[in-house]
C-alpha cells in the first residue's frame, strides 16, 4: 500500500509510485494507494487510512513524500503502529537526501535511498519466501537502538528497460480536471545542471559515495524506451479520452537531440495531443521552437527563476543573463508556441528591489503562464549549507511549513516576510501594475493598497474575491492581465489559450 503525501500543497502524479506499482504488479504482487491531498477529496484524516489500510490488508506499506510533508509522514507512522505490525518503508526525494533523519521516525523500519524499482522487487520477493532482507542493496534498516544498517547502493538502473509506468494508481477521474486535464509524463532521469536549490547535484554525489565503482553524470542521465513512453501515455488516454494534453516534467526535454527528434516523430503518428515541456532559455533557438511546434508542441517552459542576474549567478548556480531569457521567450513565440515561467522569491541575500526585477522580467517577456514559488531549503542541498552556515533558516518556521508557496523560513526582518508573503499572493497583481496595457493603472493602486496594509489588515484581506472582481472588471474592458488559475502559485494571460 502506497501512501502519496500531498497535503496543503499542489497535486500531482508521483511517477515514481506509478513505476513501482508498475514493477510489482508484473510480478504478480498486488498493490493500492493512498493519495493525501484535500484537493483530491482525502485530507489527514488518520481513521479514513486505518480503515482503509486493515480492509486492504498489506504486507508492506511505503511512503513516499517531500520534506515539507515529513511531519504529516512522522504522525502517521507513528498512528499507523497502533494497528498495522507489518513493514513500513519510507522512499522519495526527502528520505534518500536525509535517509538518517527519515530512519529516525517512530514507526519506519526502512528507508529507500534512491532508485527503488528493483530495491523493492527484491525486498516483497524475499519477504513472500520468508528470506532475510537486510542486507539488499538501496535499503537502509532500523536496527533496535543500535546503529542502523546501511547497505550500499546499485548502479544507477538502465531504465530503457521499464514497463509502462502504472498510472490507473491514482483516481485519475479526479486529479485530471484539476491538472487542467493534462497528464503529466516523464521520458528521462537525471539532469546535467547543477542548480544549488535542487537536489540533484547531492543526488548524484550520494550515488558516487554508496555505489562500488564509478559513477558520473552520464550515468545519470538516462532515457527510457520511446515505445514504451508511448505505449503509456496511450493506456492513460484509451482509458481517459478526458486528457486534453500531455505534460513532460523532465527538467529539460531538449536534452536529449538524438533522442527527440524520433520520439517525437512517434508521438505524432502514434498520440497527437498537445503537449507541453520543459527547456533551458541557454540552448533554446529558432530550430528547437521549430522542432517543437512540427511535433505538436503549444506550450514551452522556463525556468526563469529570478529577475535578478546576481541572485541567479551568485546564489542558485545559474548564469544566465536577462537579456538571453527574453531571447528564448522570443524565438518561442515567433514560432508559434505559448511561453511559461517558472520562478522563485524569498531566495537568501535576495532583496525587496530584486524581487521586483523577477517581477518586471516577467511583464517585460509576458509569458502565457506564470509560476511563482517561495523558496524553500531542502535539506543537504547546496544552497541548504549556504543558508545553514549563515544561519538564516528559522527552524520553527520551516517546521510549520507543508509547502513552498506560502510563505518564507529564513530569517528576514518581520517587513521583508510580509512582503514576500503578498508578492507570493498577489503576483499576477504585481506584475499586471507593470505591464504596457490599459490595465496596469488598476493594478498600480491595487498593488498600493496592499503594500500599505499591515499584517492585521493584510490577513483579513480576501484576496482571492478582490483578484475575480477585479479581473472582471479587465475582461468587461477586454484589458490583457493575469488572472489566477488552476492553483494558487499559477497565473494565466487572459488573453491565452489556456482559457479557451
């Protein structure tokens, strides 16, 4: 039985809980899941999950969850003990970037460092023949009050060999209309860059300390079988004809040339949807929005990040220069596609001033979507050490956190978190008050308003109502802005497809 943890936050497809149910089905193993996310109907409630763990009975119970999620994983495990004596395991981003601290739970027996698909096969075959399981490879084993055992890890898993992931795991009939109706799909692992906010520099470095062997970044970075993407995609549409677009999460799809180009040859023929992915402003040019657009792609992602090339180069490990992003969005929108950013505020040494850059770099290249996130120190990342060296995380703070779009955990003054709280709020605001349309003077007094309000005031203030009144009254004067949408860290151009 899989428990998803996805409460207080944005909802989406684990994919890889879709790929072990996957693996373990074809070994003739049965397995359920538990997705807990008020959006999708299922909040913490701990009697609903006992009951629905004793009906399906399991032998192993694995969770699966981000850092801001570990406290709801720490209470659960610890209630699940009151009814549950089988084996509990702990696997995902958080448990294989702080495995001790995840082992550490009242309740787990085992944490899944890294890539679990055979780590879990091996374990559920031993177990059904009564074999000792502690010492398989990727597994880490709580053991009494003594030191626990760390079993080394296996080379990173050819994964051109996987099956189609198992994505009927999820009640796909209620997360599709909240993902807009877009299925969210993967056709890689692994990622070249080395972004101090992300995990995946100290991802890799933990393969190079627990592996026997070498292992480098081309070991990492991995492609699985186009056949097979497709024969995915397609049981997932057979099944839901509701699907509207595919979504491809890789961190940047373009990555791969030589595979690319034949994949999507084969999407084409084969699926047809729309799509859209991810790419890197730095190697994005007129030929790839071509290839993109002949493939049926309508919607191109970057990561914009910050606004201020100081933060970008000096604090996330990411040169790139304002002027090379707005080339990119430009080369996407000549060739006929929709653009999106991804960005992030609140970031360590950020300042109120390099805030609003982010903010005037999005309404100087007008993106079709936006994205804005807090950000938020994951633990053992590089950026992580920075801020703990320097002592700016509030612990209390990170603690009460289930997400990363709320609200900041460093230690900035009391003015500067409330600022960052209404700029991640009322964005589309903010970036409405600088665009060059008829709509920017009402969102300049808007954008006045709450910047005066103190917290009292600035937490009684709905601003969701005033955000519909307002954009109603832009949409009535056919005013270009941006509206919230989908979710609270989304906003959309009115004048977007999106909204059709």
């Amino acid at each position: 039985m899989f428990i998803n943890f996805n409460l207080g936050s944005t909802p989406g497809i684990n994919n890889g809980l879709a790929i072990l149910s996957s693996i373990l089905k074809n070994g003739g193993h049965e397995t359920g899941a538990i997705f807990l996310s008020e959006e999708m109907g299922y909040d913490f409630d701990l009697r609903r999950i006992e009951k629905d763990i004793t009906v399906f009975r399991p032998d192993v119970i694995g969770f699966s969850f981000m850092e801001p999620q570990f406290k709801y994983a720490q209470a659960l495990a610890r209630d699940v003990r009151r009814y549950y004596d089988g084996m509990l395991i702990c696997g995902g981003p958080h448990p294989t970037m702080d495995p001790e601290g995840a082992l550490s739970a009242d309740g787990v027996d085992v944490v899944c460092v890294g890539e679990g698909e055979d780590a879990m096969l091996e374990l559920v075959e031993r177990m059904s023949r009564g074999e000792e399981c502690t010492d398989i490879r990727n597994l880490w084993f709580k053991r009494g009050r003594g030191e626990p055992i760390k079993n080394r890890l296996r080379p990173f898993k050819d994964i051109s060999f996987l099956p189609p992931e198992d994505k009927e795991i999820f009640d796909l009939k209620t997360l599709l209309p909240l993902k807009n109706y877009q299925l969210e799909v993967s056709v890689g692992r692994g990622c070249a860059y080395k972004c101090s906010y992300c995990i995946n520099d100290t991802y890799l470095g933990r393969y190079k300390e627990l592996c026997d062997g070498r292992i480098g970044a081309k070991d990492y970075i991995r492609l699985k079988n186009a056949d097979t993407t497709i024969a995915e995609i397609r049981n997932v549409v057979r099944k839901h004809p509701e699907v509207r677009k595919i979504s491809f999460i890789d961190d940047n799809l373009l990555s791969y040339p030589g595979f690319a180009e034949g994949f999507f040859r084969k999407y084409k023929d084969e699926i047809g949807l729309p799509f859209m992915c991810n790419a890197n402003p730095l190697s994005f040019n007129s030929k790839t929005a071509r290839l993109l657009k002949d493939a049926g792609c309508d919607d191109v992602r970057f990561g914009l990040e910050s606004g201020s090339e100081r933060v970008k180069r000096d604090v996330m490990n990411r040169p790139m220069s304002n002027k090379r992003v707005s080339e990119a969005f430009r080369y996407a929108r000549d060739g006929g596609l929709m653009t999106s950013s991804f960005n992030m505020i609140g970031l360590p040494t950020e300042t109120a001033e390099e805030v609003m850059d982010t903010m005037r770099l999005n309404a100087d290249i007008a993106p079709d979507t936006v994205k804005v996130m807090t950000f938020y120190p994951f633990k053992n990342t590089p950026i992580y050490e920075l801020c703990r060296e320097g002592g700016l995380i509030d612990h209390g703070r990170k603690d009460a956190l289930d997400n990363y779009d709320t609200s900041t955990c460093l230690k900035f003054s009391a003015p500067h978190r409330l600022f960052l709280e209404k700029v991640q709020v009322a964005f589309n605001w903010y970036i409405n008050s600088l665009l060059d349309t008829d709509a920017a003077p009402f969102y300049k007094k808007a954008v006045d308003e709450i910047d005066g309000m103190d917290r009292a005031v600035w937490r009684k203030f709905d601003f969701d109502e005033a955000d519909k009144e307002l954009s109603e009254k832009m949409k009535k004067r056919n005013f270009q802005h941006y509206v919230k949408f989908c979710n609270r860290s989304l906003a959309v151009k009115s004048t977007s497809k999106h909204l059709r």
